[in-house]
C-alpha cells in the first residue's frame, strides 16, 4: 500500500469524519473513532471510502 503521508492527513472516515489510519498488512484504512472503526479497503493504491464498501469491526478479515 502506498498512500502518500499528505493524503493520509486530509482522509477521514465518511461515516463519522474521525481520522484514518494505514493497516499496511490488511490494506487497509481504519478509522480511529473506537464508536465506528470502520475499514476501508485499498485497492491499487487507491482508497475507497464508500461506507458500503468498507468492514464493519466485527468482520472476520
């Protein structure tokens, strides 16, 4: 995964707006909020931060 530092800085969770942060080994980006945790997947590079698209917490990976 390879997501510019001052990307990660402005992306934030679509569903609660908290701050993401890179799961490098899963590619994925998770949200801080402990209330959503959220997790976006990666795919060529490339977020995609649709609340559709993302795993819930409780997700097995």
């Amino acid at each position: 995964m390879n997501i510019d530092d001052w990307l990660l800085e402005i992306l934030a969770c679509p569903a609660c707006h908290a701050p993401l942060r890179p799961d490098e080994e899963a590619s994925e980006l998770v949200c801080t909020n402990p209330e959503c945790r959220l997790a976006y997947p990666v795919r060529d590079d490339i977020p995609v931060l649709l609340v559709d698209s993302a795993r819930r917490p409780e997700q097995a990976t």
